[in-house]
C-alpha cells in the first residue's frame, strides 16, 4: 500500500498495539498495510514480538489505523523518535488513539491475563517527547474520562474483567528489581512497562484524544517465585489478545 492510499481512507481512529498483541489487527481483516522502513522518518522495531506496519482495518465499517509494533526508548532512541509514527498519524488525521502494552502486574489484586484499562501515568523515563517543546502542555487528564467510561460499559457487557490503575513506564531493557516494583507500588503505580507514556504525551500534545490499555503478562519482579522473560510477556499477550480485540471492537 502507499502512503497515498492511507491518506484516502481517512482514518480518525488509531490504535498502537504492544507486545505480543498483534495479532488483534489479522481477527479484524487487513485492507491495506504499509511497512515502517517505507516511511520516511520511521523504522522498524528491533524487538521480537513487534511486527513494524501500519495496517488499515475497517471496524464496524469504518476505517482504523493500526500500528503494529513500536520503537522503545532502550532501543537506544530519544523520545522524540520513539514517538515519529504518533505525529505521522496526526497527519492523516487521526484525531483519537488507543495506546495498548504488555505490562506487569504490581496491583496484587490484578490477575495476570486481564486487562488494565490506565486511569493516569507516572513517567519514571527521564524524558519526554516534548523536549525543545511545546512547554508548559497541560497533563490533567491525559487518558480521556468520557473514552473510560465507554471501555468500562463495553467490558461489562462483554463480562470481561477490566482493572483500572496507573502505568508506570521504566525505562528498561531490563526487568525491574524487587525494590524498584516496591517504589513504584508506594508511588502509586499498578502495573509497569517500557513504552506508551512518549506516545500518551505526544499525542495529547497535538490534541488527540487518548485510550490506554494494558495486557498484564507477568507479576511485576518480586510479587510472586518467578525470573520474568519476554518470551513469556509476548505469549501471555497472544494467549489473551482475543480479548483484546473484542473489548476493542465493541469500544469502536
Ligand atoms: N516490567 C516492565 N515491562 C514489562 C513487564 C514488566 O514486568 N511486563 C511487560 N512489560
């Protein structure tokens, strides 16, 4: 597809999908696809588990932009470029997005396999997307209330569990220690990763309206006997992305 043929579909609607979750994009049908390495500016990831493509979908006849796969900041990048692809669908359009990750669960109340829909962030990553500006952006509520709400109403139709709690984001690649997660659990957190707040930022910047969903794949280091492997992070999201993308496609 080129990147003219996405300019036609106009899509309003995007959503970014983490780790292991990409799958959620096939259930619904491709129409179109674009690889990251044909965008100027963009690239693909280097991380298993994310595929780097924009897919056009249509959902309940309407057409969403699905970005398949992110870029992190331990991949060696800055928050500006992690967060190219969010301001390329700005172009296009896109006035609302739903940010989704594999994350750990730190909420002892969480089950991992459920969904975590983010209230609010704490960034713990030392950067922002903003850097150079614009300054001073408001961040009362990044991740839109009324949008909440309607996730809330569908996953109880849908009688699907549904958490709500803040996401932290780390900078990683490595797991956090034991004390790190008791931190970030004193500090207000419930479930933690390495990605989506560049990205909540950014767009909130150019007015999107944002969404965020978490997959909690593992217990967050230390709540539970176990070593934490991305492996494991990326099945657990396979294995329960079909709930995903019910949730998803009742919301839309
Ligand atoms: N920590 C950080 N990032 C993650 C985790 C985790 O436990 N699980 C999935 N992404």
């Amino acid at each position: 597809m080129s990147i003219a043929a996405l300019e036609k579909a106009c899509p309003e609607t995007a959503i970014v999908l983490g780790s292991g979750l990409g799958s959620v994009a096939e259930a619904w049908g491709i129409e179109a696809e674009v690889a990251y390495a044909d965008i100027p500016g963009l690239s693909a990831s280097t991380v298993p588990g994310h595929a780097g493509r924009f897919v056009l979908s249509r959902v309940h006849g309407k057409p969403v932009l699905i970005a398949q796969g992110r870029r992190h900041l331990y991949e060696g990048l800055t928050a500006h470029e992690v967060t190219a692809g969010i301001r390329f669908m700005h172009t296009f359009g896109v006035k609302r997005i739903i940010l989704t990750n594999a994350a750990g669960a730190i909420n002892a109340s969480f089950a991992v396999g459920d969904l975590m829909l983010i209230t609010d962030h704490l960034n713990l990553l030392g950067s922002t997307p903003l850097l150079g500006g614009p300054h001073f952006h408001d961040m009362s509520e990044v991740y839109s209330a009324p949008w909440r709400a309607r996730f809330i109403e569908a996953a109880s139709q849908l009688r699907l569990p549904l958490h709500q709690g803040v996401y932290a984001a780390t900078l990683g690649p490595q797991y956090e220690t034991p004390a790190e997660i008791r931190m970030m659990r004193t500090l207000g957190a419930d479930a933690v990763g390495m990605s989506t707040v560049p990205e909540a930022i950014q767009a909130r910047a150019l007015g999107m309206e944002v969404a965020g969903i978490s997959m909690l794949t593992n217990w967050a280091a230390g709540l539970k006997a176990q070593t934490l492997d991305h492996s494991e992070v990326v099945s657990t999201g396979r294995a329960s992305s079909a709930n995903l993308a019910a949730l998803l496609k009742s919301v839309l």
